[in-house]
C-alpha cells in the first residue's frame, strides 16, 4: 500500500514595508486635546507610520512588501498561484486589492481575491491561504496583510485617530512535506453583536457615497471603545486558552504570542490568561500603533531574526465584526544571522 504524503503548510519567508512618515504623539498633541502620556498608559503606542502622497494606497504598502518577500526567498513571480490580501482600507471597492498588488508585483498566474475580516483578517487569510497549500490546490501562495487605516481616519476624533497607523507585510506559504513544522491549527470566530460598536457607515451599498454622508462624517471608523475593549480582552484570551489547550500546550512550551496590536492592555491580559512571560510575547504597538490586518505579519517580519525553527507559535487577534481567533503554528525555518 502506498502511505500517503501528509502536506504542511510552512511559512518559509516574511517581508514588510511601513511608510516614512512618523506621526508621533507630540504632533498629536499639537493638533488635538490629547497628551503623549494618555496615549501611551492607555494604548502603550508612541508613533504611527502614515502613508503619505496623491494616488496611493493600502496596494502601494502591499506590493513593496511581496516585492521583498520574492526577492528575499529569491521566489519568481511566476511561481505564485494564490495571493489573498487582508485589509479594511482597499484600494477601491473592487478590483480586489490583492489583484492590484499582484499585477503591480508582475504575478501573472495566480488567483487572487481580498478578504475582510477588519483586525483578524490576517488570521483568516492565512487558514484559508493553509487550506489551499494542504489539499494540494496551490503550491506556493502570498498572504498579505494591509491597510491604509489613515484613509478612514477622522483626525479631529481623539478617540480614534491616536489609535491607527498605516503598513503591510507579507508571508510567504509553502507545502512542507511529511516535516511536522507549519501552521497545525486555527480557531477562528465571529459574532455580529459587535456591529454597533465598531463599523464604517458609509461607502457602502447601504449608504453609498453623497454629499450627506460626507457632511456626516460616514466614511471614517466609527469605534465605541469601552464595548470592543471588553470584549476583546476577554475573546482573545479565551481563544488563545483553547488552541492551548486543545494542543496540551503550557505557557512553558510556547515560545511566542504573536499578537494583534490594537492595545497593550489586551496583550497583556491575553499574555497573563496564557500563562505567558513578557519576553515571549511580541509587541511593537509603540512604534507602529494599530496597523489592522499588518499588525501580526510585521511582529513576524520585526522577530523574524530570532525565530527559531520548531518554536511553537501562537498568533492571535480580535476586531470588528466582532472576528477573533488564534492559530498555533511552528516556525518552519533558521534564519540566517544578518551580518
Ligand atoms: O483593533 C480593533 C479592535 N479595537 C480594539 O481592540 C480597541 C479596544 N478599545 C480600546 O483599546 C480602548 O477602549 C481605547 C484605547 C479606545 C480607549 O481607552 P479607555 O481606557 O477605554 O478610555 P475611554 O474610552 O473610557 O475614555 C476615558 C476618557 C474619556 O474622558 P471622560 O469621559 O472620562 O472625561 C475620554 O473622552 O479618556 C478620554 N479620551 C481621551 N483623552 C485624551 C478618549 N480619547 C482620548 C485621547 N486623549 N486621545
């Protein structure tokens, strides 16, 4: 009888690409009634990175991160069949974001389509991206993780526009063979209770774009805070928990929690319910604040250096919707020191 061959999916490689332009807390404070020290003990974020310049958008930050991902792991791009694109702030309505980022990447041969799912679409795009690398169906895919968040920012909401910064970052995912390293398995949710507290209201079918919704300032996020922090802490943490469990992983056997930065707070309560020490959990909300669907891909791509092949992973994230979700992985690869 012929065994067989068990197909792993295996993230082989992560690129990432931030614009210049720093919006530190101090300009804040410039134009706002905010302080840096309000910013920082209640969000743990010092500065955002936002795309700046006429005619560009969350595809301008993608394709300059799967530019890096193909050319680090020396990947041509006729050898991509599948790129799906996670982001909030798409190019336009259609086309799909992700098929912009391929055609100004020059990936002529593979499917391509956006997927939304606001702060956990990074999560969600790398399940599904796994299940097609597992059946068989692609063999090597792109996921990506983008958003423009300063394009649906009010910057006359304290509330909000402290919060977002702009970037992408992509990892590349391959079929590993009969080698156990790769993405073992996810959890993902979702519960529209969430709806009232965290939404765009315009630019949609419901209320397409006039002047009214302009005039009612429609086409910015609209975040009651207090609701999705509740939530949030308490999701992320309870998925985290479960995948853990599931795995019969303790707090000692996890080498890192990747989490989704929307705040400290969260993480830090999610890292506490885990069982997790401070040094294992990634966190660059200072510098780069809440990126949505880039946050977990450019933790990957800010520790990629100390990652170890076999390190037990758990990425986890929590948005609007509400989604959350976690996934447990292990790293597939040694990168080489940078001299
Ligand atoms: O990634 C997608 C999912 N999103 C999240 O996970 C975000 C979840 N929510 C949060 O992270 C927090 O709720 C926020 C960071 C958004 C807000 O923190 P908070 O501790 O929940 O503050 P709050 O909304 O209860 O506001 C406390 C006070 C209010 O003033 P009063 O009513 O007590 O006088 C706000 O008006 O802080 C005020 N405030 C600010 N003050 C200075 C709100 N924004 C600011 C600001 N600067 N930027």
């Amino acid at each position: 009888m012929v065994e067989k061959k068990k197909i792993t999916a295996a993230i082989t490689g992560v690129a990432g690409y931030v614009p210049d332009y720093i919006l530190t807390n101090a300009e804040l404070e410039q134009k706002i009634n905010t302080t840096d020290e309000w910013i920082r003990s209640r969000t743990g974020i010092k500065e955002r990175h936002i795309l700046k310049g006429e005619g560009l958008g969350t595809s301008d930050m993608g394709y300059k991160a799967v530019q890096l991902l193909l050319e680090k792991t020396n990947t041509s791009p006729s050898e991509i069949d599948f790129l799906v694109c996670a982001t909030t702030t798409p190019d336009m309505q259609f086309p799909a974001t992700a098929t912009i980022i391929c055609h100004k990447t020059g990936i002529v041969n593979a499917a391509s389509f956006d997927l939304a799912a606001a702060c956990s679409g990074f999560l969600y795009a790398l399940t599904t991206a796994a299940q097609f690398i597992k059946t068989g169906a692609s063999k090597k895919a792109i996921v990506v993780g983008a958003d423009k968040m300063s394009s649906i920012i009010d910057y006359t909401d304290r509330t909000t526009c402290v919060l977002f910064g702009d970037g992408a970052a992509a990892v590349l995912l391959e079929a590993s063979v009969d080698d156990e390293n790769g993405i073992v398995d996810s959890i993902l949710r979702s519960d529209g209770i969430g709806i009232p507290y965290l939404h765009m209201k315009g630019g949609g079918s419901v209320k397409p774009a006039s002047a009214a919704t302009i005039a009612a300032k429609d086409h910015y996020i609209f975040q009651d805070g207090q609701p999705v922090f509740r939530f949030a802490v308490k999701k992320m943490a309870d998925v985290s928990a479960e995948i853990m469990e599931k795995h019969h992983l303790t707090g000692e056997d996890v080498a890192w929690l990747v989490p989704h930065q929307a705040n400290k707070r969260i993480i830090d309560a999610t890292a506490r319910r885990m069982g997790l020490s401070t040094d294992k959990v990634m966190l660059n909300i200072e510098k780069y604040g809440n990126t949505t669907a880039a946050t977990i891909p450019l933790c990957l791509w800010d520790w990629e250096q100390q990652l170890r092949k076999g390190d037990k992973i758990i990425l986890a994230a929590f948005g609007g919707g509400f989604t959350w979700g976690a996934l447990y992985l292990k790293w597939a690869y040694d990168t080489p020191q940078q001299t």
